[in-house]
C-alpha cells in the first residue's frame, strides 16, 4: 500500500525523497515549499520571512549542497539590538558597552550574581530561568521584554523549553568583556548563515521536488483522517487508502481531521497554543546606512519584535540601490489585528527607530500572514504533545516538521525529521497495521 505525506515543505519532501516504497504527496498550496516560499515584485525576491540555513548536521548539509550546488553562499551573521536609542550587536549580553553605566552595571551584576547563585529550580517558569540564568539586569532590559512582545504570553505561563538551544548563554568572561567593549567573540548557534544566491529560499524546496520520483500533488488539502480504516480525504484527490500517514500538518489541525472524533485528542488539540507572525515586507529605494542583517527590538512601545534587511544578505534579492526592509509583527489565534493597521503602524515604528526611509522612498509593501509561526511551551504543552503524538503513532501516523512534530526547529530539523520519518516507515510500514515508535524529539 501506499504511503501518504501531507505537506511539500521541507519535511515532506525531505520525507518523499527517502521513502523505498510508493508515496503520495499531497500539498494544499499551489506549489511545493510550505513556508519556504519567494515571491517575486518588480525585481525584488522576498521569502516569506527570514530563512536562512545554519548546519549542525553534515549529512544534511552535504543534501543542500547536492541539491543547489553552485547556488549556494554564506556569510557570517551581523545582527543587532535596538534599545535605549542605540544599536548594540547582538547578543545582547555579550555587547552592553557604550550603554547607560547604571544599565551596564546593573546587567553585569546581575549576571555574576546569578553565575554564583543558586540554579533554577525544578519546575520553573521560562521567566524564572532567565532571571536565575542571566541576571536581574539582562532580564529587565532585553530578555523578558523582547520574549514577552514575541510570545505575546506572560513568562510565568511558560517552560524554559521556549528559549530551546537557540538562546545564546555566555560565559562571565564574554559578559565582563562585552561591558568592557573588547571583542567576546561570536555567539548563537546562527553565526554563519546559508541561503541560496538566486531565486530566494523557494530554490531549495524546488530543487528537492524536482528529484522526486514522484512529484507533489498540489492544491490538495488533506480534510479528514479516517484513523481506524487507514484512509485519508483529501480535495481533488477523494478518498485515499494508506498504510502510513506522514504528517507536516500543523498538530492541532491535524487533530481535529481525525475521524472518528476521540475525547483525549480533542482535549490535547485544545491544550496546544501558537503565536502567528505577520511579516511585511518594505520595498524601498534608497535603503540608507543601515548595513546590518537583522535587527532585535526589545521595546514594548515598538509593534515590532525583529527587522530583517534580506537584501543586505543576497544583493541580488533587490534592484541596484535598493532594499527590502522586513519587519515581523506576532499575534495571538483569533487576535490579529487588520493588516492595513498593521502595516502601517509597523511603518511608523520603523522611521521612529530609524530603521525605514520617508514613504516617497517605498516602492511596494508585500505582508505575509502565518498563522502559525512559534509554538509556545506553556505548563501544558509536553503532556498534550506526547499524549497527541503518542496515539497518531499508535495508528500509523507520525508527525514532522516544526508544527507536525509540535516543536521549535529550523530548515535543517525539517529536512533531517523528514529523513528520519521515512526510515521509520522503510523499516516498520511495509505493511498496513504496522505502528511506530512514539516518544520522538
């Protein structure tokens, strides 16, 4: 029987791409990539919003490289943070010279207090471990205001697990030297980016589809899951027989297709909470000084919580002598703003930082909506998950991918759970029936 992956993004082709058996691949939008999309205006190339590839995994990296081969560049990251009226490289905590004194004493102090005190305790919330992490000063002035504008989520709701290992921890020494304006050195795990020198990040996606044996079916949407008959309806294809389901669907979605209705999966669906993002994408002439990458705003006054200059990265994603200036606004489900509103008071924030040019300067303004963008790890979230991902494994379906597998992971996560997900089928779905582990990180 046939193997079914609902989604083309990178988990899904990723998925389709080592399976042995036969596959379909089914993708609601009207071409394969997901959210690793590029639309192109009057000469600008603009990804949906930021996309940048950071390697950990040689393997995968040697996939990318296979699959773009000379269309492929890097550089090293230049990121900054705008607060009290200056631009300090990022992190933060590793480059508070030229600030405040009180404020530079206040986040140093701080810092070496916590580094001698007690570590956070079993069971604390996310705002806790970044007060016993990095201090008093570091959680005033960056850290709890620019999770906090993200998130749009208390602190106190939320588990350490939301900073994940993309949150920069420093050693004393860095601090001490950042205060003192000598060089700490480069921080995060994103100090190198990768993205594709044409055709934005949508050339990786396309690339990966044209290698398929098979390729995506697209505008069809998975609709419900007949879970104990192992059958999916999907739009425009009817009603389609699987012996495993392999999933990039965002989780909460994907429960609430499943048919018949089960008490337990309806009640971890509703336990699972997300932010979505709207990013607007500025097309203008005349970008200014700004030469950085992308731009950190903590300040809770600003709408924004990151301004992102693409063109500053890959030249080629603007005409000569212009830029794109993207800035990403989050919002609770149900709580969006008009995007009209949005995009104009992003505009207003963006001249008040300095960040965005007079409006004779913009040539074009494209905003992307993504309903879902971060998973937030609230007190909830790890039973509702492992419950959730536990019983569709039971039943022959895993999930993968950032809101498949209900997880923070970036491009190369995707890429390698899709791998994965299809060893696990190549060894355990032969046969209709078969389960599959659970338990999966």
């Amino acid at each position: 029987m046939t193997t079914l992956v609902a989604g083309a993004g990178l988990a899904g082709l990723s998925c389709a791409r080592a399976l042995k058996g036969g596959y379909r691949l089914f993708e609601r939008g009207s071409r394969p990539g997901g959210l690793c999309r590029t639309e192109r205006r009057n000469g600008y190339t603009v990804d949906f919003t930021g996309h940048y590839l950071h390697f950990r995994d040689q393997s995968v990296f040697r996939m990318v490289r296979s699959l773009l081969g000379r269309n492929i560049a890097s550089r090293s990251r230049d990121s900054w943070v705008s607060l009290y009226g200056r631009l300090t490289p990022y992190p933060f905590q590793t480059n508070t010279f030229g600030h405040d004194p009180r404020v530079v004493r206040e986040c140093v102090r701080g810092f070496l207090a916590a580094a001698t005190g007690p570590r956070p305790r079993q069971g604390a919330s996310y705002g806790e471990w970044i007060l016993r992490t990095f201090g008093r000063g570091f959680a005033r002035h960056f850290m709890c205001p620019f999770n906090e504008k993200q998130f749009r989520t208390p602190l106190a709701r939320l588990i350490p697990a939301q900073g994940g290992r993309f949150l920069p921890n420093p050693t004393a020494e860095g601090v001490v030297a950042g205060a003192l304006g000598l060089d700490p050195g480069r921080a995060g795990y994103n100090a190198v980016l990768w993205h594709p020198r044409r055709g934005g990040i949508e050339a990786l996606p396309r690339a990966m589809a044209a290698r398929l044996r098979r390729p995506p079916e697209t505008g069809s949407a998975v609709r419900k899951v007949l879970w104990r008959e192992r059958k999916a309806v999907v739009g425009g294809a009817g009603t389609v027989q699987y012996s495993a389901l392999v999933s990039t669907m965002p989780l909460p979605e994907l429960l609430g297709m499943l048919e018949p209705k089960v008490g337990a999966m309806e009640q971890a669906r509703r336990a699972l909470k997300w932010i979505g993002v709207v990013c607007i994408n500025y097309l203008v002439r005349r970008p200014g000084e700004i030469s950085r990458h992308w731009v950190y705003v903590p300040e809770r006054r600003y709408s924004l919580f990151r301004v992102g200059f693409p063109a500053n990265i890959n030249p080629g994603d603007a005409p000569a002598g212009r830029g794109i200036v993207s800035a990403e606004v989050s919002y609770l489900p149900g709580r969006r703003p008009p995007v009209d509103s949005m995009v104009a008071r992003a505009a207003r924030d963006l001249r008040a930082l300095g960040l965005l040019g007079p409006v004779r300067d913009l040539e074009g303004v494209l905003a992307v909506d993504m309903p879902y963008a971060y998973v937030l790890f609230d007190r909830n979230y790890r039973a509702a998950r492992r419950a959730a991902l536990g019983f569709l494994a039971r039943h022959g379906i895993i999930g993968i991918g950032r809101y498949g597998n209900w997880n923070y992971g970036g491009m190369e996560d995707a890429i390698r759970e899709g791998g994965e997900a299809a060893s696990l089928v190549n060894a355990y779905g032969a046969r209709a029936g078969d389960r599959f582990p659970a338990g999966r990180d």
